[in-house]
C-alpha cells in the first residue's frame, strides 16, 4: 500500500492525469496528519492501511460531520474531511455501490471540469473525486476529497464497493450468523456450505462482467420480499420471512466463512437513524427452503446484502445503476 507521505507531485499526476495540475496548488492536495477525528481541517484525512491490509473495503459518508470514513474488514483505516452538495443540490442519502472507476474523469455536466479519482455512484452525475474543500457543503452534489486521499482512496475501492451516505456515522459491528443466509444447516455440512465459497475472486480483482459478479441481496418488509441483483439484472426473487417488527435500515458485507461459529462472517452497516442490537440478529429474516439454496449459488466474499422498510423500485435503476435507499 502506497505511503501516503511518499506521494510526490509526479506520482499524484500519474494517478490522476494532466486534469489534476489545478488542484495541486497549496493544500488543495490535502495533507496526510495525526489526529482526532473531530480536529481534522479542511483537506486533511488520516490514511494507516496497516491496521487491517486485507479484505472488503466499505465507505460512510457523514454528511453531518463532513467526514468520509474508510473500513476494511470491519477496521477503520481511513478518515477524511469532504464537501458535500451545497442547499439545492443536496448529496442524496442512502446505500449506493461504485458503478465506475476512472483516474481522469472529466464532468460532462459542468464544463469539462476535472474529477479526478472518480468512483461513480449514480449514472446521473454523484461520484466521489478530488475537488475543492472550503469546510462546509459547496458542490453540487458529489462528494469531493482532498487529491491525496482521493488517489488513495481509488487504490482500495473496486466496483461494488458499498458507500454508505448518511445523516450520521455509525460504527461497523461483526456479526457471524449461525446459518448460511436466510437459512439453517447442520454443523455437519459446514464444510459443503464453505465449498461454495471456494474459488471465487477477492474483491480486489473484480471487474464488472467477471464470472463472480457485483451481487446484491435486498431485503424488504414493505414488499415481502428478497431480489438477488447481479450488475444490473435481478437474477432472482423469494418470500421474505420475519418476526414481523421493522427490519430497520442495514447493510451487511460478505467477509466469508467463519469457521469457530461453523457460519458465515458479515460486516454491519446501520444507514439509518440509531444503532441498534437488531442488527446483530440475522436470524431474524429467512426464506423458504428452496430459495434459501438457490442463493448458495450467487454468494460470494464481498456480496452485500441489505435490509430495509422500504419499497423496492426497480425504476430507480439504470444501466448498471443500484437502487438508492433514500
């Protein structure tokens, strides 16, 4: 993992093109420090990858703080300040996954203007990329970064990504659920359970049309149901089952198989409100056996799989666009 001290000013061109050169001037470029979360200034970000080297990478956006919070498997390892969308061009809320990756991004929109380490999030114009932090929201509805974390940033983000924009920053909670997903088994088929797993790509080697696709579960109380979305295609649907109280807004990724508990390791996301201890509780949601196996075969390290109390529209997606839970 790159250091981020040892960026110099040809390196952050290299990362970022030509469309960077206006903001490398001054501390537009951002600089690396040690400190609390709550003394960073504008443009400064922490970045200490040795905390945890390996695993899913997930993003919260605080939009209150204006801080950005980086977690690999379940440890934070980075935090930036950030410029949100200024009053009329609000940065939406809600769950969203990086579509799109590219080191010289140019707006479309707004004149050409440089976006460098982009991570789309909507095919209609939010991303993250480096810009100008004046300390408060200022864009026009992208997150925007200090250059250095940006660069840093695109380095540890694939496409997938989970990127948690809310109201508030909650913490990430490990939870091992005693079964599959949705489902129970005997300790004795652990093992048939974990062969399912084998085999599949890293996160970090995705790509969009790999064989071990983006893949989303989304799991919903309004609808009564569960959808299994690859890319940008729903490959499958089944009842959703529960004990009736709200599921609460959380999204969960993939760590892989946890062989202590005999089950399977998630990383927690609460995206709403308040933290609570239902979102340490799986057990709570299933299905019918038969859908139940028919996800054994889309499940991978890095799946992410959401609960909500709220609709699911397939309208709000586009291309290869995610639904947005606002």
């Amino acid at each position: 993992m790159s250091n981020p001290t040892a960026l110099t000013r040809r390196t952050l061109l290299a990362a970022s093109g030509g469309a960077a050169l206006a903001l490398l001037a001054g501390p537009l470029a951002g600089q690396h420090v040690y400190k609390e979360v709550h003394e960073l200034k504008p443009n400064e970000f922490t970045w200490h990858p040795e905390r945890q080297p390996t695993g899913p990478v997930a993003v919260i956006v605080s939009l209150t703080d204006q801080r950005v919070h980086v977690y690999r498997n379940g440890v934070r390892i980075a935090v930036s300040t950030c410029s949100t969308g200024k009053s009329g061009h609000e940065t939406p809320t809600g769950v969203f996954v990086v579509l799109q990756k590219d080191r010289n991004h140019r707006s479309s929109t707004y004149n050409n203007a440089p976006m460098p380490n982009m991570n789309r999030l909507t095919w209609d114009g939010i991303a993250l990329h480096a810009g100008n932090l004046p300390g408060y929201p200022a864009s026009h509805g992208c997150v925007r970064l200090p250059l250095k974390f940006s660069a840093l940033l695109f380095e540890v983000t694939h496409l997938g990504t989970p990127v948690i924009i809310a109201d508030e920053h909650h913490f990430p909670v490990d939870v091992v659920h005693p079964g599959m997903v949705l489902a129970s088994y005997a300790e004795h088929e652990f093992e048939d359970v974990v062969s399912t797993l084998e085999g599949r790509k890293h996160p970090a080697d995705w790509a969009l049309d790999d064989a071990y696709p983006v893949t989303t579960m989304l799991a919903s109380s309004h609808d009564r149901k569960i959808v299994i979305i690859e890319n940008d295609v729903e490959v499958a649907s089944g009842a959703l089952e529960w004990d009736g109280d709200p599921l609460g807004a959380h999204v969960y990724v993939l760590e892989g198989a946890h062989e202590g508990a005999k089950g399977m390791h998630w990383q927690a996301l609460t995206y709403g409100t308040s933290q609570s201890a239902e979102m340490q509780d799986l057990k709570r949601v299933r299905t019918d056996k038969a859908f139940a196996q028919q996800i054994r075969q889309y499940i991978h390290p890095g799946m992410i799989y959401i609960m909500t109390d709220l609709p699911l529209h397939p309208d709000s997606r586009s291309q290869r666009d995610f639904v947005i839970m606002s």
